[in-house]
C-alpha cells in the first residue's frame, strides 16, 4: 500500500470509530510540513498526536505516477484487540494509541493487510517506542510513527518530534 492511501485509509477509520477520537487531519490540512504523509489526532482529552508514514514499496513498486496494483491474501488478519486503557485517569496513555492503530487496521477486513505490530507491544524497544508496522500482501511496509503528543493547549514545537511522553 502506498502512503497516500494509507494516509487516507487510516483517517476513514479514525473519523469512523468515533468515542475518544474527536478529530482527525493530515498534516498537510494541519498545516505540519515536515513530513509529507501523516496524521494530526485530537482525543477527548484534548491531547493531540502526530503520526508519520513512512513506506517501503512493494518489489516493482517505487514508481508512483502508475497506477497501484493492489494485491488481496484470503482473508484479513485477525483482529486485535482494542485497548481498553486509552484514556486513563484523563489522560491519553501514549502505549495504548499504536494498540488502537492496530485494533483499527486489523479489525478493517482488508485483505490487502498481512499482519500489524504496534510497537509497544514488543519485548525489546527500540528507537521510536510508539508506532505501528503494517506488512501488505504486496510486501510493502508501512511504519506508522508518534513523532509528537501535546496536551490540550499545547502547540506544535520544532525539535520535540520523537521525544513522546508516557501520557498527556
């Protein structure tokens, strides 16, 4: 999957799944410009989380001004769970948005989606704690990253990207 359809895959299911998520804008609509494919999420806390999309292509598949060939496996993964612990004593709990990500593109019903980790989830962390990897049947990756989460009032600072706290 490419990540402007990733940008605009993911959106729909935010926008759709409704409860803590009250609004959902690209970083292009949110006027952030320092990475070209992403996500601004407000939740009900008034916090706010800035993903980044990065892809690694499908073998064939590093030309993008020709079509997309999507490739479908024979059913969708299972289900995640989603998390129960999003929002915890008003605050959003940052080790739960990649979990809820990844209840969200599991639980989509697309074939195109081979598997999802959220990141913190893995017994060993690594550079970037909070994010999802999404594998495709056309092995393309997407790596859906936090590079920031700001409390309600709390603008977006040059320099701060991936120092993400626990909770805002």
């Amino acid at each position: 999957m490419r990540p402007a359809r990733f940008e605009t895959t993911l959106k729909t299911l935010l926008q759709q799944a409704g409860g803590p998520v009250q609004d959902v804008r690209t970083v292009s609509e949110a006027g952030y410009d320092r990475h070209p494919y992403g996500l601004v999420v407000t939740y009900a806390t008034g916090a706010r989380v800035v993903l980044q999309f990065v892809q690694t292509s499908a073998p064939g598949d590093s030309d993008f001004s020709k079509p997309e060939q999507i490739i479908e496996g024979d059913s969708a993964p299972t289900p995640m769970p989603m998390p129960d612990d999003l929002i915890d004593g008003g605050r959003l709990q940052l080790r739960a948005v990649d979990r809820h990500l990844a209840a969200l593109v599991t639980a989509s019903g697309s074939r195109e989606v081979r598997s999802a980790e959220a990141f913190s989830t893995r017994d060993s962390k690594g550079a970037i704690e909070y994010g999802l990897k999404i594998e495709y049947h056309d092995d393309s990756t997407i790596y859906v990253y936090v590079v920031d989460a700001l409390p309600q009032g709390r603008d977006l600072q040059p320099g701060r990207e991936y120092q993400v706290p626990a909770a805002v």
